[in-house]
C-alpha cells in the first residue's frame, strides 16, 4: 500500500470538492436534464414516424420489446434510452446515420 497521491485520486479528490462546493451553494455545475419520456410520448414518436414497434426498435437499434413495454407503462427507459429517444425525437435521421442502417 503506498500513500502517495495518484493523478485518478487527485482528480476524484477535486471533483469530490467539487460536489461539495455544489451542494453548499458555493458554486453552480453545469447539468443536462433529460426528458423522462411518458409512456405516451413514446408512442406518439413512434406514431408520429408511421412505424410498428418492430420497424420502430430495428431502426434505432432498441429492444421491441422494451418499447413495448415502455409505451405500456411497464418499465421506464434508463438514462441511455432516454437520451436516445431525445435524438430520436429531435434528429432521427442522425441515428439512422449513426447506426448505418
């Protein structure tokens, strides 16, 4: 074991303060909030794009049936999936790009 600092342990060490300095007012950190999509804002992207839910999950490279249930208020996307179906929504030819397919 050595006590030396190492360069991963300054840096989390910093963004620890960091995190404090937040939490105390101190200072503001930059943040994005992503959508939490409603089970019929999903539906209605994919509505809106006239496809199935198959056609809808092949396109974007998702799970029909996470999509499903999604659009049936089963589960809630994660964070990733979140963040994709606000491209989607936004730039869905992006993705088609992104993906190649």
């Amino acid at each position: 074991m050595t006590t030396e600092r190492t360069p991963l342990g300054r840096e989390i060490e910093t963004a620890l303060g960091e995190v404090l300095a937040h939490v105390r007012g101190e200072i503001d950190l930059p943040c994005r909030i992503v959508d939490d999509p409603t089970a019929e804002r999903i539906r209605a992207l994919r509505d809106g794009m006239k496809l199935s839910r198959k056609k809808f999950a092949e396109r974007f490279g998702l799970d029909v049936r996470a999509v499903q249930d999604w659009e049936q208020g089963r589960r809630v996307p994660d964070r990733a999936a979140r963040v994709l179906l606000t491209v989607i929504d936004r730039e869905p030819e992006a993705v088609v790009r992104a993906l190649g397919t």
